[in-house]
C-alpha cells in the first residue's frame, strides 16, 4: 500500500518539475534541441542523426498510466507508419529511471522503436517538459511542429505525419 502512496507523491513532485513545453524550453516552430542519449543497449542515439526524417520524440516513465496504456498503440502506430513513411521514426525517452524498469517494460510491450535513457532528466528539462507523456513532432528540418502533452491516438499521430510530412 505504502507503495502506491509513493508512486503518487513521486507524480506530483514531477509534474511540478515539468510541464509539456511551457515555460522554458522548445516551443512549436522552433529547432529542435539536439541530444546524446542511449538506449538499453548502450548504442549512442543523437537527433540531429534524424535530420530528413520526421521524428515522434517521447517522454514517459513507467509510472505514468498514460504512458503504459499508450505504448501498445505507439507500436502498432510505429509499423504501420512506417511502412507508409520509412523517413518516420519514434524515439521514445525515458526520463531518469532504474535501467532495470526501463527494461522490463520494453520488454512486457515489445518495443521495437528505440528507447532512449534521460539519466538525470537533463534532456526533459532542456525541452521545458513538465508532465508526462509529452510528445514532441519533429519536421524533417529539425523544427517542432506540435508539441503535445498526454497521449496521442493513431488516426490523430498519423494525421499529423502526413501533414508534417507534405
């Protein structure tokens, strides 16, 4: 029980760190900030490496709700997006947490998008997030089309690609 009590206090106290874009941070129509991440692999991920690509940048914590509920649907999304875009890619980033939870959820969803380690939240911060998940549509310019603070559904993610995109 104590537990759930500290699952809870640890969401409010990260809400109050962050918030989707607001405040300090990336704003719509603004360049992307760039990264160096990894993923559980150890494999080195930086944005601009996407440059030309139409980026989906993620952040979650497996504590979120949202987040859990919405990783099945981004990976049906990530599929059948990218079969109908190679140039899209999901880059999902954990914020600042045990590599051991970050593993076991990839693998209880079958992700096959890369997960990416924000060890310390230095990444979230840069972005101005303050709430999770929040979600980033990145152009093929490395510009912030939409910035978007909960969970997006398929019809509405791949609505946005395909305007993005054109």
């Amino acid at each position: 029980m104590e537990w759930r009590y500290l699952k809870a206090l640890a969401f409010f106290v990260l809400i109050g760190m962050f918030s989707c874009g607001g405040g300090k941070g990336v704003k719509i129509g603004q360049q992307a900030l760039d990264f160096e991440l990894q993923d559980l692999q150890g494999k080195t991920y930086r944005l601009s490496d996407y440059r030309g690509q139409i980026v989906h940048l993620h952040f979650w914590a497996d504590w979120c709700p949202r987040c859990d509920e919405e990783f099945d649907r981004m990976e049906r999304a990530y599929k059948d997006l990218k079969e109908a875009h190679p140039d899209f890619e999901i880059l999902a980033v954990n914020v600042d947490q045990p590599r051991v939870h970050v593993e076991e959820f990839v693998k209880r969803h079958g992700v096959t998008f890369p997960v990416l380690l924000d060890v310390g939240a230095k990444v979230a911060r840069s972005y101005g997030v303050k709430g999770l998940p929040c979600n980033f549509l990145i152009d093929k310019n490395g510009i912030v089309r939409e910035v978007i603070l909960g969970w997006i559904d398929e019809e509405y993610l791949a609505e946005s690609i395909e305007k993005i995109g054109s």
